[in-house]
C-alpha cells in the first residue's frame, strides 16, 4: 500500500522522465525511441482527462458555497448551471452544434476577449507609475520603454525617422541579448527542478509527503 | 495651485486614463489618418520563408489563437493563409490550444471559398490535449500522433510520412507554443520555422530569431499590417494601426506628463507602486 | 444597428465587463460567474473530445488495444473527487509529471542552452555589436549566479558584475513594456470594433 | 548504445550536471554548510504577512494559469513557507487555482502547514479554491475576489502568462503589498512595473534552497550555478577565439 501511494507515482516519473529525455540522444538501443513515443501519446491521453477535472473541481466548489450560504451565494447557481448544461451540450450534441457554436461565438468570445482586453487599461496605469525616474533602475526603463514605444508605430517615425532604427537596434542587441542571458538562467532552472523529478528525488507535486 | 496641478499629474485618477484611453482609441477608427508603415526585419524574413519555397510546397500551420488574442493573432493569420493560397501550397492545420478550433473552422472556410478541396489540398487535424506533450510526440512520430486518420481518409495525409516532409511550419499564438515548435519539431528535424505572435512576447522569441532557430517573426497587429503590404493581400491589420498610434501616444504623454510633475514637485512625498 | 440577438448578447457581456473598470456591480459578477461556467465547460468538453479521437477511435476502429491502459490512467485522475481513494490519482499523476519534466528537461538543454550558447560563441568581437551583445550575455547571466557567499570579496565581484546585468535587464524590460502597451491596446480596438461597427453600424 | 549525431556535447555536459547534483547533495546532507546570495523578494514575504496582520487583511497567493512545470514546484515551496507563517500569525490565507491537479496539492501543502504549526483548527477547507482553468475566466474571478475580499498581500509565483499584468495592477489599486516572481521571463517586466518585490526568472527556482535548505535543492542550485559558470567561460573564450578566426570552441558545440 505505501509502495503504491509514495513510490510507484515517483518511479513512475522516473521511468516516463528517463525515456523521453534520453530519446534526444540516444540513437541505440531503439526500445527508448519507443517507449518515448508510447509515453507521449499516453500522456495526451492523460491530459485529455485532466482538462475534464475542472469542471468537476468548479462543480464541488459551488455546491458547497450554496450549501455553506457564502458570500454570494446565489450567483453561484449560474456557475453550476452553466458548467452542466454547456457540458452536456457539447459532448452529447458534439462541439459543433449550433447552438453551442452560438454560444461560443456570442457569450464566451465576447467575455474572454473584453476581460483580456482589460490588460491594456491596467498596463497604460501601470506604466504611468512604473515608467517614473525615481532611481536609475527606473530611468533607465524608462528611457528604453519611451524609445520603443515610439520607434513600434507610425507616429514616432513621423517624429524622427531614427526612433524606428534605435528601435530595432535595442530588440536587436541589448534586450536580445538581456533576454537570451535571462533565458540561458531559467534553462537551467529548469533543468534543475526537472532533474529533481527525473532522478526522483522530488515529491512536491505528490503533496509534501 | 500650481502644485496642486502637478501632484495631479503625478496621480491621475485611473478612471480619467481609462476614458481619454478609451476615446483616443476611437477618434482615428471615425478619420483614419494615414500614418506611414515601416517593414521590420522580422516580418520581412516571416515573409521571404513563404515568398522562397516553390509553389505547391507542403506547409503546417499550428494555431493557439484564442477570443483574448484574436485581435492582433487572427490578421497576421489571415494574411498568412492568403498568401500561403497566392503560392498554391497545401496546407495541414492544427489547433494546438482548446479555444482554437472555432478559428481554424473560419480558416477551413476561408480555403474551401477559394477552390481548396478539404483531405487533397489542405487538411485540419483534430484538437489534442497536452500542449508541449503533443509537440514532442509530433515531432516523433507524426503519423501514429494522429492515428485515428485512416489511410483513405485524406489523400494529402496519405503522401506524407513524417513531420520532416513539411517544408515551413508557422506556429501561432500568445503562449509558449513556438518555443515548443522549436525544441521539438526544429530541433530534431530543422524545419524551418516562422511564428506569428502577439508584440507582448516578440522580446523573448528575439534571441531565438537571431539564432535562425525562427527564420522568420510576425509580430502583433503591426506585424499583421506589414505583412498584409508584403504580401499584397489588403486586410485588418492596417486599419487598426492609426488607433494603435493614438492610443500609444496618449499613453506616453501620461508617461512624460507623471515624469514632469514628479521632478517639478521632486521632494515631496508621493504615493505609488513599482519598485 | 444589428438586428441580431447573437451581437445584442455579445455587446451587453461586452460592457458589462468594461463596467468593472468603474466599479464592481451585479452586471459583472453575473458575467463573471456565467464565464466561469462556460470556461470550464468548454474545457471538458474539449478534454472529452481529444480523448475520444486519440484513444477512443483507434481502439473502437482499429482494435488498437493498449490504450486501454491510458484510459484507465485516465480514470484513476479522476478519482481524486473521492476523498478515500484519492489517492490513486498520485500514480496517474506521478508519470504526467515524470513526461513533462523529461519534456521541459530536453527542451531546455537543447533549445534554450546548447544552441543558445553555439549561436554566442561564433560571434566575433570586432564588430562593436557583437561585442556589446556579448557583454550584456555575460553579465546578465553573472546575476543569476546564487551560490556563493556574499560577504567575501570574490562574492562581492560577482554582484557587482551582476549589477550591471541588472540594468542591462531593465533595458530588456522596458522594451517589453513600450512593445506591449501598443499590443494591448489593439485588444481593445478589436472590442471597440465590434461596439461602433457591428453593433451600433456607425462605424464604416 | 550510440548517440544521435550533434548530441555528443549536450549529453556530457547532462552528465557532469547530474554528477555535480549527486555530489552537492551529498555534501549538503552531511552537514556541509554552502551559500547562497541573499534574494531580497524572499526575504519580503515575512514583511507582506506581517503588513497584513496587522491590517487584520487576508494574504493572496497564486500560481497563475500555466501548466503544472517546474514553476510550480518551486512555487510549491513558497506556499508550504507563506502558509505556515500565515498559521502562526493567524492570518487568513486565500490561494486561487487554475488547475485542476493543482487544486489537490495545494489543499495538501496549506493544510500540512496548519497541522505543522499547531493550528489545524484555523484552517480554513474553503480559502483554497479551484477558480478556472481557462485564463480570461480566471482574471475576471479573480479581479471580483479582489474589490470583495481585499487581500492586504497579493503573492504570485508561478508559470504567468498575461494574467500577470491584470492582476498585478488590480493588486495595485486594492493597495495590497505584492511580491511576484516567474521563471517565464517575458512576465517579468509586469511585476517589475506593479509589484513591490520581484523574482526574475530563475531567482524563484531557487525558493525550496533559499527557504528550506533542503539538501536536494540546494544541490540543484550548485549543479546550476555549474551550468552558468561554464557559459561564462565558453562565451568569452569561444567569442576571443571566434575573434582571432580560431574556431574550436564554436566547432565544439556543433558535436
């Protein structure tokens, strides 16, 4: 039972981990392709189940707000309304029944694309305070954000034709190069914390135990 | 009074930013004004991948648009599928994210309106979960990723074997997708590989640019408005660029207005964020 | 202006959202909830569909029986709404994160460092761009390092290199920001399109 | 076994990463003391919990929308830290999750972290919540929790994407105490803009060492520092070689 609860998930990882990274390397012995390959199709199945857990995480979490009589309660009845009926219309009815296309094209388009459009209000406040010269690490985000803010559109080539130039020479050199030292660090971040779950020495994603 | 006015400066109300943002927006979308279009070197290289491969190449276009990105993704698409039908390539289209099929059915529309048949000149391959994983296990296996096509099926799907018989591959959206079309696909076949992304993450996608890991960048609605004057196929993206002008503009002066008032009143204490 | 109920439906989420920007109101936790639903919906249904087409078809149509081992992967995730046999859904569990960690781990080693580094190392530094690319490289990264002491000498050095990485990063970073602010502003240019043109139709 | 062509380079340099790893954990859990610089948005996190006892406000914490990655797993040990000092403190602790494996772990972690500080009675089963694993919804969740709830410190580590800005500026305006950090780089440049503290890049993978020492971690920070001293040094040699039209270094890394 402890076998099964605490170290088969870790070996588990191990074994899926091992395959897959070995597979960029490893030409022979060609069993490693394969289980590489099998491994990554089965965990798209895997996947596909996981996206499904949501739904049924939302639906836990509203019954309880209307049994518990949360804060806002009532509104709690269109989450759950709405995760069942648009559920079962789009597996039974399949995705591309009219009425869940309309659905998807006249409530979910519209709501995803306004609360993501928000961003560009709460970017303009926030830059309106970031972009400040308070001290040098500010001046100098500043003067880099102000260039490429104007070289990016028409208006500051109307301005003067060299914003355009120093625009694309900052992308170029320094943030290209800033980002690429960035990049090279979080790699390797990347490959440390990885490491720790092929080698399996982690077990953070297995709740601490 | 005088410094009144400029700690008033320094502390513009957000809902005043929000509105004037709102209505400088809209003024060019009513008298569009006409501002010049410079071609960035990214988009130019985007371009010459397509313009450089013979006509009737083999080309795969895997997509992560969504409602929230629709706005700068779907005209830089939009320019891309119709330039890819100037050259009479033949097109495989993949969703690789969950709110992304509803705009490969427009696509899909898109060719069939213009004599491409489905299954011989382009294909739509189904939605699968995974992200990063589906990548990898394309780029190991194309074929067996997408099994549940029959042979039969599709003639186009029955021509090729393996991803390496796609000649560009353009992978689209606002996430990490490109960075997996790169590691995965270009790594181990060297596909070349354009990508068409939102401005937000060209910053970090430069470096693979300078590389050659991407041969080419389309980027925001900018990139779209280029792309659509390379290409010559007149579309969406240049008609939203006054408006991007306007607003950025609104924005730096509240920039350099807040810049102004801060040394003006330098010494006195102010409230706000940032470190 | 529009006839259609479906772009009336769209315009009323449209500014019910944009409300929040003056105030929290019952318009907005309506839409709020409604989209919470839908969202999660979509997900699932999405989810069902990918695993329809890549387990459920091949095994059904070609008799491809071995997925029935990831479909039962697939409902042992599941099991984690049970509290007793929760479980279960560690095992499941532990192998997604062991592909994704493998995934991560080669993407990183191969395209994010082995060929970041081959595409620095060729570059020669007489031309004044290149070597200004190269310092920012260096020092940038030397403000990663962590594991040393600070407090020595050596240790000191090293942050005062970093140091410098950092303004360079700032460089970095307004530039995202400039970049951005105008790409977030299309966004909203997408909404107003919709609200004069296909809405209200004043809009040529 | 035989190595695909032009790996040959990649793979020793695994193999001396995963020995270095192997070597400094050793050390560690032999008693070894190594260092590790101070990060200054760790040593933050006390000052936001304590802003908001005394404020009587509740804490936020999130891990934005991404997928489970190594972002998590470090962020997973800044959680189990915030949430045992919130115990202690007893500070309302709110986390916001977008997905669904998340969810589990993290009822795991905090409630681990109550019964750990002695307070298993505080905790609260229905402060760590499932939101959305769809990212617009999730903001607009998130943007209501904010104006109804008003958190006093807003913490967000983990894999962002462009929730990052929203909800960092939406902090901003409740005036919460905000401490954010990724190793998604293009995120950083939001928080650098809205927060008050903010983890660059690979500064949160280093959150279980800087915070637990424990000796696993701390082994991958030195394994990792390895990797970076040896692209200091190849860079620089290979770019003055490169310069004086000695190509060794370059030629090496196309092995």
């Amino acid at each position: 039972m402890k076998f099964l609860r605490s170290s088969l998930p870790i070996w588990l990882g191990v074994l899926g981990g091992g395959a897959v990274l070995l597979d960029l390397f490893v030409k022979e012995p060609a069993f490693v392709k394969l289980l590489s390959k099998w491994f990554l199709e089965w965990r798209v199945i895997l996947a596909s189940f996981a996206l499904t857990l949501g739904a049924g995480n939302l639906l836990r979490v509203h019954s309880n707000r209307i049994r518990l009589k949360s804060r806002d309660w009532g509104y709690s009845y269109i989450t759950a309304v709405a995760v069942v009926g648009y559920a079962a219309l789009g597996i039974i009815a399949k995705r591309t029944n009219p009425t869940y296309s309309f659905i998807f094209d006249n409530a979910y388009s519209p709501l995803s694309a306004t609360v993501f459009s928000i961003n560009a209000f709460y970017i303009s406040t926030a830059c309106y305070r970031a972009f400040r010269a308070r001290n040098s690490h500010a001046a100098v985000l500043l003067i880099s954000g102000v260039v490429v803010m104007l070289g990016s559109v028409g208006i500051g080539y109307a301005i003067w034709p060299g914003f355009n130039q120093l625009t694309q020479w900052i992308m170029n050199f320094p943030n290209s190069a800033a980002m690429r030292g960035m990049n090279i660090g979080a790699a390797l971040g990347i490959m440390g914390v990885s490491l720790r779950v092929i080698l399996g020495l982690e077990r953070g994603h297995l709740g601490g135990e | 009074m005088e410094g009144g006015i400029l700690t008033n400066l320094q502390n513009i109300d957000r809902r005043i930013i929000y509105t004037v943002v709102f209505l400088v927006l809209l003024f060019p979308m009513f008298k569009p004004i006409g501002l010049p279009l410079k071609i960035s070197q990214t988009t130019q290289s985007a371009f010459d991948a397509v313009e450089n491969l013979p006509n009737g190449s083999l080309v795969m276009l895997t997509t992560a648009n969504a409602p929230g990105t629709a706005a700068e993704l779907e005209p830089q698409t939009i320019a891309l599928i119709k330039h890819w039908m100037k050259k009479q390539h033949k097109i495989i289209m993949w969703p690789s994210a969950a709110e992304a099929p509803r705009f490969i059915d427009g696509y899909a529309k898109l060719l069939k309106d213009n004599g491409y048949v489905e299954g011989r000149d382009f294909l739509v391959l189904p939605y699968l979960a995974g992200g990063e994983t589906v990548f990898g296990s394309m780029a190991n296996d194309l074929k067996s990723t997408f099994s549940m096509i029959s042979p039969g099926q599709s003639a186009l799907w029955d021509s090729i074997t393996s991803i390496s018989d796609v000649d560009l591959l353009a992978d689209c959206g606002g996430g990490e997708s490109q960075l997996w079309a790169i590691a995965h696909i270009e790594a181990k076949h060297r596909t070349p590989t354009i990508c068409l992304i939102t401005a937000v993450i060209l910053a970090v996608r430069q470096p693979y640019y300078t590389s050659g890991q991407f041969k080419g960048i389309v980027s925001g609605l900018n990139g779209a408005a280029e792309y659509e004057v390379l290409a010559r196929v007149p579309g969406a993206g240049a008609a939203g660029m006054d408006a991007q002008s306007m607003g950025h503009l609104w924005v730096i002066f509240t920039i350099l207005a807040g810049n102004f008032a801060y040394f003006a009143t330098r010494g006195k204490k102010s409230p706000g964020g940032g470190q | 202006m529009s006839a259609s109920p479906g772009v009336w439906l769209a315009a009323f989420f449209t500014l019910a959202i944009y409300s929040f920007l003056y105030g929290d109101n019952p318009a907005y936790k309506f839409s709020e909830h409604l989209f919470v639903g839908l969202g999660a919906a979509h997900m699932a249904v999405m989810g069902w569909e990918s695993m329809y087409n890549r387990a459920w078809t091949p095994l059904a149509t070609k008799g491809e029986w071995w997925y029935i081992g990831a479909i039962a992967g697939g409902i042992m995730l599941l099991t984690r709404w049970f509290r007793p046999i929760q479980w279960v859904s560690r095992i499941p569990l532990g192998f997604m994160m062991g592909v994704a960690a493998g995934l991560s781990a080669r993407s990183a080693i191969d395209a994010q460092f082995w060929r970041q580094i081959q595409s620095t190392v060729a570059l020669k530094l007489n031309v004044v761009n290149n070597a200004v690319y190269v310092f920012i490289v260096v020092s940038t990264l030397a403000y990663f390092l962590f594991a040393f002491n600070d407090k020595t000498g050596v240790g000191r050095g090293i942050r005062g290199v970093g140091m410098v990485g950092q303004y360079m990063m700032m460089i970095a970073f307004g530039a995202s920001l400039g970049s951005t602010i105008m790409a977030r502003l299309s966004l909203v240019i997408g909404r107003l399109d919709f609200l004069f043109k296909t809405w209200l139709g004043v809009l040529k | 076994m035989s190595l695909v062509t032009g790996t040959v380079g990649k793979f020793v340099f695994l193999l001396v990463f995963v020995g270095l790893f192997w070597y400094f954990v050793n050390r560690t859990a032999s008693g070894a003391q190594l260092h590790i610089r101070r990060i200054a948005g760790f040593d933050a996190l006390d000052e936001a919990i304590g802003r908001c006892t005394e404020m009587g406000r509740p804490v936020h914490y999130t891990f934005g929308i991404g997928e489970l990655d190594a972002n998590v797993l470090a962020s997973f040990d800044v959680l189990g830290y915030v949430a045992g000092q919130c115990a202690k403190m007893d500070t309302d602790l709110i986390v916001t999750n977008a997905l669904g494996e998340v969810q589990m772990m993290t009822e795991e972690i905090v409630r681990a972290a109550y019964i750990n500080a002695g307070k298993a009675d505080s905790y609260k089963a229905d402060n760590v919540r499932f939101i959305s694993n769809v990212q617009t919804a999730y903001i607009s969740a998130i943007l209501g929790i904010f104006q109804r709830e008003r958190p006093g410190a807003n913490l967000m580590m983990g894999p962002f994407f462009a929730e990052s800005m929203t909800l960092a500026e939406a902090g901003q305006q409740i005036g919460a105490i905000q401490v954010g950090g990724t190793g998604r780089v293009i995120q950083v440049p939001f928080f650098i803009a809205a927060c008050d503290y903010t983890l660059v890049g690979d500064e949160l993978f280093v959150a279980g060492a800087y915070i637990n020492r424990k000796p696993v971690q701390v082994g991958a920070i030195y394994a990792q520092d390895f990797g970076k001293w040896f692209t200091l040094i190849t860079v620089i040699a290979g770019t003055i070689l490169a310069t004086m039209g000695n190509n060794t270094i370059t030629d090496l890394f196309k092995k």
